[in-house]
C-alpha cells in the first residue's frame, strides 16, 4: 500500500504537465507580435542610454518612473500610478577626480560610493594605511587623521574570479532546493547588540574628519563593484579603488616611496521628497468568477550609478513592460487579471516590493488579498535569453512551467530546475506564502564583471534576447491567468 501512495504521489507532476490547457492560437499570436513587432530594443536604449544610472531616489530614477508610468498608459492599461514608500534622501555625483600625483602622474580608476559626502575641494596628501587596525588602536590616533586620505583596506588578494553555475549548464551540481528565507536582511550591529568593529571604525573616522576614504574594488582589471547604502550622519567621503591601483597605492607606501594622491568628490544630496516609488499597472481578468484573482509580473527599475544598469536591471524592467505592450497588442482577455510593477529600491534591500507587499499582501487584514494573488514572476539577475525558471522546490509548479516552456524550445530555452535564487524581489512575495519565481538567465561573467559595476552597459544586450524573454514573460503571465485553478503553494518560508 506504502509503495502505491509513492508511486501515486510521483506522479504527480507529469499528470499536471499533461492535463495543462495550452491555447496555441493565443501562444503564436504572442510569438508573432513579440518576436516582429517588438519595441523592447528601444525601450532598453531609453532607460540604460537617455535616462542613465538610475540609483534609487534620484532625479534620474524618476524620470524612469515617469516614463515607464506614461508608457504604460499610453498602451491602455488600466489602474496606472506611482505608490511611494519611506525612503530617505536621494543623491546624485557631480563632479569626480581621482588620480596620483607623485612619484609620477596617473590617472587613477574609482567611483565615489553611493550617498558619499562631497570633499572640502581637492584633498591632496601621503594616504595613511590603516586597513588592519583595530578600532581601539585607531581611537589613539584619530586626531592625526584630520583632513588625510585614508586607505582602509589591506593589500586585496580576494577578487572575484567565478562566476555562479548556470543550473541549466551540463556541469551544473544536482538540482536540488534549499530555502532562502524571506529576503535581503538589513546590517546588524556587533555582539550583544552594540556597533560591530566596522561600524565603530566607521564612527571615528567620521569624527575624525578624515578628508577621504579609498577601499579597494573586489574586480581586476578595471572593474569597479559598487553597492552600499546612505551612512547618513556618520558619512564621509568614500571612492572604491580599481584593485591593482589601489594594490600600487599601498606597494608604494610599502617602499617608502614619496606618494602624493588628489581626490575630490563632489554630489548633491534630495530631500524635498524622501520617498521611494513603485509603478503599478494591469489588464483586468474577464471572468466574472476570476477577475478578482491576480497574475502578477515584475522587476527593479533602479539601478546603482556607475553605469547605465542595462543588465541590472534595465533588461528586466523591459522584458516586464514589453510583455504587457504584447499581451495588450494581441488583445488578449485574460480571465484573471494580470498586474505588472516596476520596484524601486531593490539594490538597498528590496525596500521597494517589500512596502508593496507590506501594504497589500502581508497580516491579517490582506488575507483576501493574498489569497486572490496567484502568483509573482519576477526577473532580475543575469541577461541574455530566459532558459527556464527556478521553482523554488514546488514540484507542482515545477511541472506546470515544464508544459508551459515547451512550446519555446526553439528559442533558446532549456529547462526549469527545482532550486530556488536569492536576493532579489520574489522573495518578499514567498516570505508571504505566494509562490514567487525567476527565471535562469546568463551568467557569464556576470559575477566577475558586470553585476553592480561600471562594465553594467548596453553591450552586454543583444535584440534577440529582450525578444525571447518579453515572449517568455507574456505567455507565462496568460496562460497563469487562463489556467482553471491558481498556481499551486508551496510552505511558508520566513526570515
């Protein structure tokens, strides 16, 4: 009997692969407007090229906002607006030299942190190493640090060399899943709940008013990772060194070499509206049994601010739009109404879902709500072609994405695997109870070179690929808002 129930429940997922309704008219209908008639390649040229690095809070973030907001009216969606979230101030560079003066001239590669304080003009002087020192041992020496460049970091040794497994690659690890919890978590403090070591450097160099900080970038060859919040009153000014210059820097001190280095950074902070934004947008369900119920799409539309955030995550913000501008060309008439937002604030900690979520989905008063919420297709890390999707160990939905995907295998998909991603704004849907997915994309040296850098830029894209994914995404979220019941759930899963 025991062996029959296994059996039985193994079965399962390829008896709900083969009971999936697919209407194949509708799917050539999306194939035909998505692959012919696209306008994702231009769209992608507005946000990463006219419209730029998109940090959040910034002026350049809204007019993404605004521009995606207008967009997606002038498609004929419905219910389009902006909902806005306690963010905090906005910040944007303006003027940036880095460059060693002594023993000889060179110009240097970095980029100021995000939210970094402007300098008092050029600050020009011998940087004092103190990567390694403890807090104590700094404490002594503090008020000798007024007004000096301060190196902050030891010799980097550790840069990223790997990127991730592709789990669709034929050397991919087992397939198996393991829970990530519920979403980026915030930075704690020390022991016992008290500030931890770098959040104590961090304080006595503030008050010490050193001039500048440089700390070393994690890339080779140039490539400059950037990803840190606002410090807010314990700001101070802070570049990120490409790593074999930063690495000469502290050779140079090594030998007792005369060095002399010039900094200067200078930004501008917004406060006249500290919120962030969401852009939300939808085509109602038609049936009248349905209509209540949601399919929902999305993506980040900021981005950090040394490049123009093609890859991360301007494709995505794209794929998501150009899959409502072709379920809207095609006429379809989902029975179950299909929602699309674009977040902002991810890059900090997925503040922007996480207030959206917060809002309409998450305790007891959203409970309905929740409930009527199907599912949440997100996409975010990586570029190039959707090759399937993680399904986060919920087999059942695991073999209804299998059906769905099948009639794309001649564009560039492969397969969807049980493991699950993190750190991006599915999670904040899971952490709720709603299934929550992304897709596979390329990983291509996109740990060791694109992601959060300033090698983030428009040749990482190609046409053919935005195409495939905005095709992938549309039939995805109709056949989700056609299917009889909603997408099956997997367990609760909170930080």
């Amino acid at each position: 009997m025991l062996r029959r129930l296994i059996l039985v429940f193994a079965a399962i997922p390829s008896l709900a692969s083969a009971q999936e309704t697919i209407d194949q008219a509708m799917m050539a209908k999306i194939r035909d407007e998505g692959l012919n008639r696209s306008q994702a390649w231009s769209m992608l040229d507005t946000l990463a090229t006219v419209i730029g690095p998109r940090l959040t809070a910034s002026p350049a973030f809204m007019r993404a906002a605004i521009w995606s907001r207008d967009h997606m009216t002038g498609w004929g969606l419905k219910d389009v607006h902006m909902e806005s979230w306690p963010c905090g101030r906005g910040w944007e560079l303006q003027r940036f030299t880095l460059e060693m003066t002594s023993p000889r001239y060179a110009p240097m590669i970095g980029y100021p942190d995000a939210w970094s304080p402007s300098t008092n003009g050029d600050v020009v002087g011998t940087p004092v190493m103190i990567g390694g020192v403890t807090a104590d041992s700094l404490e002594k020496i503090k008020s000798s640090l007024k007004g000096r460049i301060v190196l902050s970091q030891p010799l980097m040794t550790t840069f990223i060399r790997e990127d991730r497994i592709n789990p669709t690659a034929p050397n991919a690890p087992a397939d198996t899943y393991t829970p990530v919890g519920g979403g980026r978590g915030g930075r704690g403090g020390g022991r016992g709940g008290g500030p931890s070591e770098a959040q104590r450097i961090a304080t006595i160099l503030h008050d010490a008013g050193v001039g500048a900080v440089l700390k070393p970038s994690r890339g080779e060859h140039g490539t400059i990772f950037l990803q840190t919040r606002d410090a807010g009153a314990n700001g101070v000014p802070t570049v990120v060194v490409a790593g074999e210059q930063y690495n000469n820097l502290v050779r140079l001190l090594g030998d007792r070499v005369p060095l002399t280095v010039r900094v200067n950074v200078q930004g501008r902070y917004f406060t006249q509206d500290t919120s962030g934004y969401n852009i939300i947008a939808e085509i109602p369900g038609t049936d009248p049994k349905l209509a209540s119920e949601v399919v929902m799409i999305g993506a980040h539309l900021d981005s950090w601010h040394a490049a123009t955030g093609a890859t991360d995550n301007a494709d995505g913000a794209v794929t998501v739009l150009e899959a409502m501008r072709i379920l809207q060309a095609v006429g379809a008439k989902p029975r179950r109404t299909i929602r699309v937002a674009l977040w902002g604030g991810e890059e900090e900690g997925l503040f922007g879902s996480k207030a959206w979520v917060a809002q309409h989905v998450a305790g007891e008063a959203n409970k309905a709500a929740r409930d009527k919420l199907s599912v949440y297709l997100n996409i975010d890390p990586g570029y190039g072609p959707v090759y399937g999707f993680y399904t986060e160990g919920n087999d059942a939905a695991k073999s209804i994405f299998d059906a769905w995907l099948e009639p794309f295998k001649d564009l560039s998909v492969r397969k969807n695997v049980h493991a699950g991603i993190g750190n991006t704004d599915h999670l904040s849907f899971i952490a709720e109870g709603v299934p929550g997915f992304n897709p596979i994309q390329e990983y291509a040296n996109y740990d060791v070179r694109i992601h959060h850098t300033n090698m983030d830029t428009m040749e990482r894209m190609k046409p053919e690929d935005l195409k495939q994914g905005a095709v992938i995404f549309a039939a995805f979220a109709y056949n989700a808002a056609m299917r009889d019941a909603m997408m099956p759930r997997a367990p609760v899963v909170r930080p």
